[in-house]
C-alpha cells in the first residue's frame, strides 16, 4: 500500500536510524507527521507534553540535536498521526545507557497513553522490562514466543540474552 494508506489504517513507524529530517526544525519535521491529520495542533500540544525536551528545541534545526533527542523527535513524529499501533526499530541503537532508559521510559508512557506497540529491540533486558509479550527471533525465525515476564525468567533467555549464569547448561539452537 502507499504510504498515506497505511498511516490512514493507523500504523506508523519511526524506523531503525531515526531518519529525521536534519534541515528542517523540530516543529517542521513534527508537523509533517500530521500531514494526514491537516497539522492537528492539539496533538502536536499533547506530543509536547510527553517529549518536554522537544519544547525546548522546537525551533531549533533537528540535525543539531543529540542522538537521543534525534530518537525522541522520530518517535514524536510517528505518533503525531494518532496511530493504533506504533512500530519502533531499534530505539535504542547508538545512545548511551541513560539515554536508554529516557527512551524506554517514554515508551512506557506512550503504551500507558493507550498505543499499542510492536517493539524489534535487541536489548532485550529493556524489552523484556516493559513488554506484555514478546517473540525471540534466531536466524528469521521465531524460536520462542510469550509472556514476556515469563521469557524474562527462563533460563534460556537469561543465558542468551540477559548475560545471566544459570544453574544449568541450557543450549538454543539457532
């Protein structure tokens, strides 16, 4: 489908590499995450209630913002089409662990706001941390699938993923 068609569905992608578009200003580039929403100025309100940090750059050059406040302008923009499901690539590839946790922080409060969320995470203790449910995927193919506090505790996983010492020797084969 072409993409005014997807987001009219609802979906909306802020993808791996945070593809802003450094030229234009903070409020350019969220405005144009409205574009199927005619500039809806009350969401745009909202979005800067939850990214605060935005406000404070919103007439800045989104090139010049840190990684992380890159990230959180990529985000924002992707949910100023009011989607129902939010797709996030790798949020936190190439911040700093404080970063990190400033993002998945936000990413709790956008679920808690009602969005539903597909998360494609490699850090899967933050994942994990905040997910519902949760698919490990080896070699494109889904090798294990639930709860994901329940994945959070298998031994599998904590040996895997989480670099925890298990009591046992468990293998996953990949």
């Amino acid at each position: 489908l072409p993409a005014h068609e997807i987001v009219r569905l609802g979906l909306a992608q802020a993808p791996e590499g945070r593809q802003i578009f450094s030229g234009m200003t903070v409020d350019e580039n969220l405005r144009l995450g409205a574009v199927q929403q005619k500039g809806n100025l009350a969401e745009l309100e909202n979005i800067l209630a939850i990214f605060p940090l935005l406000k404070e750059h919103f007439r800045q050059k989104a090139g010049s913002l840190s990684g992380g406040e890159q990230q959180m302008l990529c985000i924002a923009r992707a949910l100023m089409s009011r989607p129902q499901l939010l797709l996030l690539d790798e949020p936190s590839l190439g911040l700093a662990p404080k970063l990190t946790r400033q993002i998945f922080d936000l990413i709790q409060t956008i679920r808690d706001y009602g969005t539903s969320i597909l998360l494609v995470e490699q850090n899967a203790r933050a994942a994990l941390a905040i997910a519902d449910f949760a698919y490990v995927i080896e070699g494109g193919r889904v090798t294990l699938a639930g709860n994901a506090s329940v994945l959070s505790d298998d031994e599998r996983i904590r040996q895997a993923y989480l670099g925890e010492q298990a009591s046992h020797q468990t293998a996953i084969a990949v």
